[in-house]
C-alpha cells in the first residue's frame, strides 16, 4: 500500500513538475536594451536608418507548447534621427503625425517555431491609426538566465518589409523610397 502510495505522489509530483516546465513565461520589454530601427532609401543617395527610443511591451513564450505572443508599444515621439530639426519634421502630419497618433502598436496574432525557438512572428502593426498584417522573421533569439540580475531573460533580433504609403506616409515617394525595412532588437527580463 505504502508502494502505491509513494507511486501515486511521484506520479502526481511528476505531472507537476512538467506542467511547470510548460506553463508560458512572461517577460517584460526592457527599454534600455530594446531598438526598433526603421531604414529607407533617400533620394537614390544612401540608406537613411533612424530608431525609436521608448518601447515597452510583453512577450509571452510557452516553448514546450510552441505558442507566444508579443504585445509592443513605441512612443511615436521617441523618433530618433540625430538631428533634432529631422525629428520634427518625421513627426509632423505627413509622416508619423505624432499629435494625433503618438504611439505605434504591434500586436501578434501567431508565434511560429523551430523547435523550441521562436522564428516568425505574425501580427498586426498600426502606424497612424492604419493597422495592416505584418510578419516579423526573427534572425536570432535566445533564453538564458541574465548574466548581471541573474534573472531568466530572453534576446532577439527581428526584421520586416513594410511600404510607408500603406500606412498613409507617402510623401516624397518615389524619391524618397516607399520600401522600409524594419529591424528591432530586443531584450526581456521575466516577470
């Protein structure tokens, strides 16, 4: 009896310990690590790239179950170029509009895998009240406990194409190129 007692609590211990393992973690978006970059053709010249300072979100992982989410928000005004009078004039009415719409949201609807790595994330980005489907192909991502906080982290870099005059940002196209890459790196303490 004593047998299929102590059975019945590993069993149960077991079962635990392994829904532990695959219960979705939480991670917070930590901004002072955290760099969505956009980069555009200007006049034919060079490749311009300028980055957003202010993001904060959540990222959600179950990797043993393959599913996630990702919830970003990027402070519009946080635009930075280098120059100042360039930062106003990406905020103004014909670009970001930052007065009326001063905050950029990506929302995923799916997290795809490779294993237990994360490599696609599809979702929905609005930028100036218009939201359009947009699919982040992540380049590298790792989960780790945080060398300096000892806290688990996770890190990742992701990339997509989107066209500004989809987002009612098209002036100056074709001079100044439609096509933008998006890049943002990103690093997450759990909660």
């Amino acid at each position: 009896m004593k047998k299929l007692a102590l059975a019945a609590t590993l069993s149960t211990l077991s079962a635990f310990s392994v829904a532990a393992l695959a219960a979705p973690e939480t991670f917070n978006i930590d901004p002072a690590h955290t760099a969505p970059r956009f980069e555009y053709n200007h006049f034919g010249y060079s490749n311009q790239m300028h980055r957003f300072d202010r993001t904060s979100g959540k990222i959600v992982l179950d990797r043993a179950a393959h599913s996630g989410s990702v919830d970003v928000s990027i402070d519009a005004k946080s635009v930075n170029t280098g120059f100042a009078l360039l930062n106003g004039h990406i905020q103004g009415a014909d670009f970001f509009d930052t007065e009326k719409y001063p905050v950029i949201t990506f929302k995923s609807t799916a997290v795809k895998f490779d294993g237990d790595k994360p490599v696609a994330v599809e979702g929905n980005l609005t930028i100036k009240g218009v939201t359009k489907p947009v699919t982040l192909t992540v380049t590298s991502f790792n989960a780790m406990p945080h060398p300096m906080n000892k806290k688990d982290a996770i890190g990742a870099n992701a990339v997509a194409k989107i066209k500004r005059s989809d987002f009612n940002m098209g002036k100056n196209v074709p001079y100044v190129g439609d096509d933008v890459t998006l890049s943002i790196a990103v690093e997450a303490m759990k909660e």
